[in-house]
C-alpha cells in the first residue's frame, strides 16, 4: 500500500476533524505523507510517545484508540483500569478515548476528575485495587508532543513482557470507527484526598517555618502542591504567576523541563523578591522536582539531581527502621551506595527509568535518578510507586525547615555529607541531534575503539550495558570507571533525539569542601572536553 493509500483509509477511519483536516491537505504532498505513513510510533516500557499529527506515526485519537484496544485485548473483560491526563493538547480527548474504548471492550474504566499530576494516577492504581492506569502525558517534552504511559496492577510503569505483549495486539487491531465503545466512569475528589493523606504522612519533621518560591512550569502541579503544603501546615508557597496556570502552549520557556537554561529565570527571580528560603518547581506532570537554595545577597543556585538525591536518601535512611532498600540507577551518583552502606541499608543500581527502580526489590524505601526523579517513602512504604513530584517537594520543604530552625541550610547539610563521604560531583554533557545515525555511529566508534583515558584519568575498566552488564537487563550504553572512583556513562536518551555523557568525580575531602568542590569542576570539566572529542559530535 502506498503512501497515499494509507492515508485515504485512515482518513475513513479518524474521528477527529483537526487531524483529517491537516491530512486532506497533505495527500499530494508525498515527503509528508512518506513521514507520517513510512513508519509508526512503536509502544515500548514508555508506552507512546511522539508529536501531535495525523498518521501512525504521530500521536492522534486512532492511535491513542488503537493503544487503549490492545490493553483492553492484554487484560481482558473485567478489569479495572484508571486513567489519568495532564492539560497538554488533546490530554482530556485521548483520556476520554481511552475510556471509550476500554469500557466497549468489557472493562471498567475510571476518569480522574481533572488534569492531575501523574503520581496521583500511580497512587490510585494501587489504592483503588485496579488492575492497570494510563496517564496521558508527553511529561516535559516540547509543546507539539504528547503520549501515553501504562502502569500495571502494582501502581509502576510497564516493563518486559508486558509491553510486548501490548505492542503485539496494538497490531492486530482494526480500524477504530469499527471498535465497540462504551463508557467509563469520572472519579470525584476522594481520591485526590487519599493522595494528599499519604504524602502528608511521609517522614516532614515539626519545624514549618519556611519561604518558599515556586513554579508549576504552565503544567498541573500548582494545585496538589499547594494543597500538599496546607495539609501538612506549611505556609502556602510563593507561585510564579506566569506559569502559574496549565497552558499546553508552555508561553514563558523554551522548553518546559526545569533542568532546561533558562526555564527557572522567573521562579528564581520571585525568590529573590520575596527572599524565598528554598525554590521548587514541578515540571508540567508534576512528577520531578526541581529544588534551588540561596547563595545570599539575591543570589540562588539550583541543585543537581543527584544532589537532592543524597539528601532525601539520607533523610528516608533516618526516618524509617527495619530490613530497608534504596535504589538509584547506573547513570545517578554512587553517594546514596556509601550512605546506604554506613547506615547498614541494603543499596542496589538498576537501569535508567522509574519502570527499573520500582522493580529495585523487596523492602524498598526509596528510590531516585538524577533527571530530578524522586519516590520518597516512609514508616507505611512508599505512597507512589513512580517519581512524584509532589512528595518531593514536601519531604526538601521539611528538611528545609529542619535546617532552618538549627541554624543551617541544605547547602550546610551537603557539606556534611561530602565531609563524610567525600565529595560526589556529577554533571551531563548532551548532544541533540537531528539524524539519530549520528548517535549510533558515535557509540559504535566507542565499541570499536575505547577511550583508554578520559579527563586525565585513566579507564580502569569499561561496561558494554548492551550485554547485560552486572545482572542488568541489556541497554544500549557503556559505562567506564575511572581511576579515583570517577565514573561516565554514554547512552542514547530513550525518549529524546540526544546521546546523554552522565559524569561523576570523588573528591575526599581533607581541607575546605569549596577547595574540593573547585577540584571537583575543574575535573568533569576535563572530562567534558575529552568526550567532546572522542565523540566527534
């Protein structure tokens, strides 16, 4: 079937009048047909995700139907699946699609009640007792994408099998205007309640003075967040006004991912105006949280990940007791395995992705990745078995105030742990790309030829990730450890066009931690510029 072909039946099959729109404009232009039709968006442990157009190879209302028909085939009648959205493009139609689909299949389908964050759709899998979730969400992409993410019965994403099986009967579905559709069910606020009752119970501490500035990066966070802090008795956040409200359009940045040059300009500014003790931002599904602190004199500094990492693990690490795990990924600081093991807490690395950590083992407390990810637990367990935002922002906000009231700030309580551990400096080095070839051509001319240094130091060893390196499930990266404990990770982004370099240095810490942390830049600077080259990108 040509090109051509292939969109007339699509056309006779779509629903949506926007997309037959900008098709029927398009069937004598063949470049664009041969991009949308020449191949689809493949479901994978992410689901779907990809930009916003007609054809199988965007994301539109035949695809997302296509996807809910091939859940509702891997399930069965019966079951129970809960679906949520967040306020990006067409969120609420595929949201209702899915439902539609679902239930003419024989399943019950429950609507959260409004755009929501995405770990109140995990939370409810699991409180609910439903056998699966979906949430429609691109998360930080771009403003002209979206997607689809599927949870399983215990409240985290998707893994192998679950996805093949999926993805298999995605492809033995027919036209969508020939699918039975029913209707679900819209959930009232209770759950969002039960939501806001588990993070509120995680490990605060007493102390509650604190100010706080932050930003919902036009997306969904600004109400549970500000719901959180008022349940747990902290003054209601400072809110960039701007980017207050859900806006699919994401006006104010460039791209609305607060690890993104530029996208904390405004929420940074407000702390300055209102001498903010502390800075969080969600991005647009509220499942990361981003934290920035004062430097003094107006000044603020945002943290890593990996930073905000070590100190959540070590607060979880205190607050609970028992047989307990925590679980970071091979690309996230090695910090939280020497906290975890000066505590006596069991530690262990799986792959990228929240899919991995969740999956970490038994007795998990806590889990986090430095893209800003965090699942903080406590006495009961974790409330969310996904990153959340949300939790987050309220358990930096406790530890905060605790610092606070004894006279320190977090940049005091990192200091102590580079003291005791010594100093774990992480940094990423990104190349976004417009030919993905030129990723798969920079990791095979790795493979073919190892660096035997990197930064000024030398490779000790290196990991293949593709092989399944360490028990892990294969990934198409390399890991090299280097002389002096100093790590870097190259793997492809699996959910953007860019070859990601995770890089970490060890500095102990015999004098002042500002001398080793000037040690430590100068060091990943090193590091950054020999990759560059052995890159060639």
């Amino acid at each position: 079937m040509s090109a051509r072909e292939a969109a007339l039946a699509w056309l006779a099959q779509d629903p949506d009048p926007d997309t037959r729109a900008e098709l029927e404009g398009l069937l004598d232009d063949p470049e664009a047909l041969a991009d949308r039709f020449g191949a689809k968006l493949e479901f994978g442990t992410a689901g779907l995700r990809g930009e916003l157009g007609a054809g199988p190879n965007r994301m539109n209302r035949v695809t997302v139907m296509r996807a809910a028909a091939g859940l509702a085939a891997v399930l069965g009648p019966g079951k129970h699946v809960v679906i949520g959205y967040d306020a990006r493009h067409k969120s609420d139609v595929f949201a209702r699609d899915t439902a539609a689909v679902l239930a003419g299949a024989g399943l019950r389908a429950s609507l959260l009640p409004e755009p929501l964050p995405t770990p109140v759709l995990a939370f409810a899998v699991r409180h609910l007792g439903a056998d699966a979730g979906v949430t429609v969400t691109a998360s930080h992409n771009p403003p002209r994408d979206n997607g689809y993410k599927v949870y399983w019965g215990d409240g985290s994403q998707i893994v192998p099998p679950v996805d093949g099986w999926i993805s298999a009967a995605i492809d033995a579905v027919g036209p969508v205007d020939a699918l039975p559709l029913g209707e679900g069910d819209v959930l009232d606020g209770a759950i969002v309640e039960a939501y806001l009752a588990a993070v509120t119970e995680l490990p605060l501490g007493q102390a509650r003075d604190l100010r706080v500035a932050y930003t919902p990066l036009h997306g969904v966070g600004h109400g549970t967040l500000v719901s959180a802090f008022r349940g747990a008795g902290f003054e209601e956040p400072a809110t960039v006004e701007e980017q207050r409200r859900p806006d699919p359009d994401f006006p104010t940045v460039a791209f609305p991912n607060p690890e993104e040059p530029g996208a904390m300009d405004l929420a940074l500014a407000l702390a300055t105006k209102v001498g903010a003790d502390l800075v969080l931002a969600n991005d647009p599904d509220a499942d990361r949280c981003a934290v920035g602190v004062p430097l003094g004199g107006g000044a603020y500094r945002m943290l890593t990940g990996d930073e905000v990492g070590a100190l959540l693990g070590e607060h979880v690490i205190t607050h609970t007791r028992g047989d307990r795990l925590v679980a970071t990924t091979i690309v996230s600081s090695t910090l939280l395995g020497k906290i975890a093991q000066a505590r006596g807490v069991r530690y262990t690395e799986t792959l990228t992705g929240f899919k991995w950590i969740m999956r970490a083992g038994e007795g998990l407390v806590y889990g986090y990745e430095e893209a800003l990810g965090y699942s903080v637990g406590g006495e009961h367990g974790l409330p969310v078995h996904d990153k959340d935002g949300i939790g987050a922002a309220l358990t930096v906000a406790g530890i905060a105030a605790e610092a606070k009231a004894a006279g320190r700030t977090l940049l005091d309580l990192l200091d102590e742990q580079a003291r005791r551990y010594g100093l774990h400096a992480t940094s990423q080095l990104s190349f976004r790309v417009a030919d993905l070839s030129l990723i798969a051509d920079a990791m095979a001319r790795l493979r073919a030829r190892p660096p035997e240094s990197l930064g000024g130091m030398a490779v000790e060893s290196w990991d293949d990730l593709s092989e399944g390196a360490g028990g892990l499930p294969p990934t198409d990266g390399l890991r090299y450890r280097l002389a002096g404990g100093a790590r870097v990770v190259v793997r492809p982004s699996g959910t953007e066009p860019k070859l990601k370099c995770y890089l970490e240095v060890v500095i102990p810490v015999t004098g002042e931690v500002a001398e080793a942390r000037a040690t430590a830049g100068e060091d990943l600077d090193a590091l950054k510029a020999d990759l560059r080259s052995v890159l060639g990108l």
